[in-house]
C-alpha cells in the first residue's frame, strides 16, 4: 500500500455525548469522525457534497473498516486525516487516520470505500472532471 502524499487533516474536539462511561470515545463515533474529514477535505477541493448532489452524484459507502489503537478522551483536540488513496471510474477508496493532537498518538486508522450513483440508486460513473480531481489527489510521491 502505497503512502499517500495528499493528507488533508481536520480539527474535532471530542464533545462528552461522543464518550462511554470512562471518558473515552465510543468506537462508533470515529465513523462520524472519518465523514467529518472526508466531507472537509471535499469542500476545501471545491467538491462540496451538497454540489455534487445537485449535479445528479451521489455517492454512498460500500465499503469501511477501522482499526482502535489508542484510547481518546473526552475534551481532546483530535487530527482527523484523510487521504485519497485511489479512484476507479465508479470508486473512490480513501484513508484515514485520526491522532491525538497533544502527543500525535494514532487513535484510529482506517478506510472507506465510496461507489458512485445515479439520483434513482443505479451505479454510474464519476464525471471526468470529479474523476481528475480526485486522480490528483491520489498521486503519491512514488515514482
């Protein structure tokens, strides 16, 4: 697998409702983490989600995964990451790591994979130009 060069990162402060009983954040919340990262790094591209809708693109996951590694807690400033990792004509696989920001320790680190829809729910593929931009942002530094 091949590091990724583009990584876009997002602050989120983890809020108490995000937490169990212990202060630490519930294995669920860090999906809401990853959205929140990929709908950032989106916007910053000029793609934001609500345009692309518009334009008659939805796009859905089909695919995720998260691994735990280190516990968060509540009131911690969080790095959300998130990386286009490749694009095919209909998909789009993006990465994902979420860090403490006060000692940079990997909390979660996981992937998505996003297939693209016609307004009626039928796959289709992405417009070329939505196809470019996210190419671009899947170039690495290898060569």
């Amino acid at each position: 697998m091949r590091e990724p060069r583009n990584w876009h990162e997002t602050r989120v402060r983890v809020r108490f409702p995000e937490t169990d009983s212990q202060q630490v954040v519930h294995h669920s919340v860090y999906l809401h983490y990853f959205e929140i990262g990929r709908t950032e790094l989106l916007r910053e591209q000029g793609l934001p989600y609500s345009e692309m809708e518009k334009q008659g693109i939805v796009l859905v996951i089909t695919d995720i995964e998260a691994k735990f590694v280190a516990p968060a807690h509540y009131d911690d400033m969080l790095i959300v990451k998130t990386a286009v990792e490749s694009v095919t004509r209909a998909r789009i696989f993006l990465r994902y790591e979420v860090r403490r920001e006060h000692d940079d320790k990997l909390a979660c680190h996981g992937s998505t994979t996003l297939a693209s829809l016609s307004p009626e729910g039928r796959p289709q593929a992405l417009p070329d130009d939505l196809t470019r931009a996210f190419v671009a942002l899947a170039e690495t530094g290898d060569d």
